[in-house]
C-alpha cells in the first residue's frame, strides 16, 4: 500500500479550462471563514476523482464536474433546499516524461464553484453537511513544483494542505465535512484548505518498512496572498505508519500529526493549537466485497479554541449487491464538542451509484442531534452527481 503523501488520493492535477459552464464566471466572491463562529468551511474531495489523461510529452489533464442538491428535511432548520455546481480543471506536466529532468511535475488547477443558498444559515450545524459548499467563488485552486529526490519529495506553491495532510481515504464518500479534515483544525484557524487554499511549503520522506513522515508551512489568512508572509502561518508535521496485510490480510494504515498557527496583528484571529490521529483499515471480506473502516480523532484544548475535541468513525463496503460492484456504501458518526454548548453528533448513510462509466450518483442521509450545540435534532438529505468526461 502507498503512503497518501506520496500519491494523495486527492492529488489534483493541472488545469487549464473555462468554469464559465456552471455560471463561476458570474460576480465571483472571496470565501473567508468567520472566527467568530464555530461553523467550518468544508474541505472539497470529489467522491470520485478521474485519472488524469496522457497529452503528450509528459503532459496529463484532468476535468470534473460535481453537483448537489441538498436541505434540511426534518427537525430543526430552515426548510429549503441549497443547489450548487463546481468545477475542477487541471493540467499537469511530468519534466521526467518530457524529457527535461528527473523527478519534477508542475501542477496547475482552475476551480469555479456556484451556489444558491446558504448551507450554513439553513442547517446551523457545527459539523457543515455539505463538504462541496462555499460561497461562489473562482479562482487558481492550485499552482504548485514539486520535486522528488529519491525517497523524499519537496512541494511548495499555492496549494490546499487537506490534500495531503489529516486525511481519512475510507471517508473519502461521506458528504459531511468533518469526514473531510477535524472541526478541531478547521473550527478553530484560518487554515489553507477549502475553498480558500493558500501559499506553502512542504516535504517528505519514505523511511521504510511502512513508515513515512511529512511536515509543512501554510500562510495564514488565506486567500489574501498579497502580504501573506505577515500574516502568520500554520505549521503542520504528521508521521504515517502503513502494515500491507497481504492478499487476504487487512491493511492498516496509522497517522498521528499536530499543528501550530500564529497569527500576526495583521492576521485574523488567536492563535491556536492542536493533535490529531487517524486509523483506518481495508480488506477483502469472505463475500469478495471490498470492506474499509475508519476511526478519526481531533483533540484542541487552547483556550481561545471554540472546538475542543472531535471523534469519528464509520465502515466502507464496495459491491454491496453482486451484479452491481462498483457501488459503495458507506455509514459514518461523527462528534464535535464546541465549547459551552452540548455535543453535536452526526450519523450519515451515503450510496455511491456508478450509473455509467464516468457518470456516479449520490443520495445522502444525515441525523444531526444537537444542531449547532443546541438541544434538538435535525434530518438533512442530499443528492450528489459527479460527471468525469
């Protein structure tokens, strides 16, 4: 099994595209976090990402469209459904395959993202149901070189840090946006990840027998890059310990990482601090299913920090029916625990359909108790389309 730092699941991969197809053209608007509020802003992880298509001389593109419908159906909230579109498009170059140098890639990505409706008005959730919705937005998504030196990988640029760090592959179908990166980061700095990425810096190394670490330098307050060396910045390390279980064995995969953002006076909020950790395992069950599960961990006990703990878990099965084995099923709890408020748990049921080969529709399922900390509960359904040309 691969180390995520070194092919990220997520790793997206260069653009060049018009995202006027799902009206991103349109008065575009910068999306920042409010540090006066508990609720996230989600990280973005299609479902399903293509393979990147071969040009030529080393050159790759990649293009992707997803869109979602979704709303509080039940419960606590405002009634109402919340639709948006975005779109990714990439375009990378290989210096190995071009025939320039060794070991060198330059990625560029474009995104367009168009919403109707705010997500975080009508549900109220500290845990966002939704991990594909922002405020509309256009923008370089990513703008990176990165180069590898043998075991070892330097990456700087413009750049989303939960592409690679504090990243669960088995929750990589749950809608939710705490599956996505812990409430504990996301909830408590101003970091570089959706829908705002920001200008970093960061490496790694194979160290062998399973075992790789990666650590990294994020400016704070993204996406303003005009004077984002005196902003502050997030600093960010994890270790992964992966044990291949073999043809019919399990396959482990342990990661434990912490982070650090200090932010100046011209920075927005305090600074904070925090651990995280993440197991998750796959397999091959008796039925010849495709099984994987997961537990995630998010810890945070600054005092300015609005989101203290975070726990979640969940179970992956692909090819729940026979004559149907690209579909997935996956049922996922997540708890975030915001500070003087009760905890908010949430259990969603997701069912990946692969209606064609490029074509996979979503319908999602969320029972929110305690919706933004206050006593209650709160039913959310959704329905996800992911086109690949």
């Amino acid at each position: 099994m691969q180390r995520r730092f070194l092919h990220p699941a997520v790793h997206l991969r260069l653009t060049a595209a018009l995202l006027c197809a799902v009206g991103a053209c349109a008065t575009p608007a910068l999306a920042q976090q409010d540090p006066t509020t508990t609720q996230q802003l989600a990280p973005f992880a299609a479902p399903v990402l293509p393979p990147p298509s071969a040009v030529t001389n080393g050159l790759s593109t990649t293009l992707h469209l997803d869109a979602e419908t979704l709303g509080v159906v039940g419960g606590d909230g405002q009634r109402g459904a919340v639709s948006l579109a975005a779109v990714q498009a990439a375009l990378g170059l290989d210096t190995t395959q071009a025939g320039w140098w060794q070991g060198g890639r330059f990625d560029l990505v474009l995104m367009g993202l168009r919403a109707n409706g705010n997500l975080q008005t009508r549900s109220g959730d500290v845990q966002l149901p939704s991990n594909l919705w922002a405020p509309n937005f256009l923008r370089v998504y990513q703008a990176t070189y990165k180069q590898d030196f043998g075991p070892a990988f330097v990456q700087v640029g413009i750049q989303d840090m939960n592409n690679t760090f504090d990243v669960t592959d088995v929750a990589g179908h749950l809608h939710n946006a705490s599956f996505g990166i812990s409430p504990t980061l996301t909830g408590n700095a101003n970091i570089a990840t959706f829908p705002n990425p920001g200008l970093g810096a960061f490496g790694g190394v194979d160290l062998g027998g399973g075992t790789s670490v990666q650590a990294g330098l994020w400016q704070a307050d993204p996406p303003g890059l005009q004077g984002a060396t005196r902003r502050g910045a997030l600093a960010i390390a994890e270790i992964d310990q992966t044990w291949d279980g073999g043809k019919d064995g399990i396959d482990t995969t342990l990661k434990f990482g912490t982070w650090h953002q200090h932010n100046t006076d011209a920075g927005r909020g305090a600074d904070g601090s925090g651990v995280y950790g993440i197991g998750q395992w796959t397999w091959l069950g008796a039925d010849k299913r495709h099984w994987g599960g997961f537990v995630q961990l998010g810890y945070s006990p600054s005092a300015p920090n609005q989101i203290r703990s975070y726990v979640g878990a969940g179970v992956r099965v692909q090819g729940v029916l026979p004559q149907r084995p690209a579909d997935t099923l996956t049922v996922g709890v997540a708890r975030a625990a915001p500070l003087g408020l009760q905890a908010e748990t949430v259990i969603e049921t997701v069912y990946s359909l692969q209606l064609a080969r490029h074509i996979y529709l979503q319908p999602d399922l969320q029972r929110v108790r305690n919706p933004g900390g206050l006593p209650g509960q709160q039913w959310v359904a959704g329905l996800r389309l992911h086109l690949e040309p």
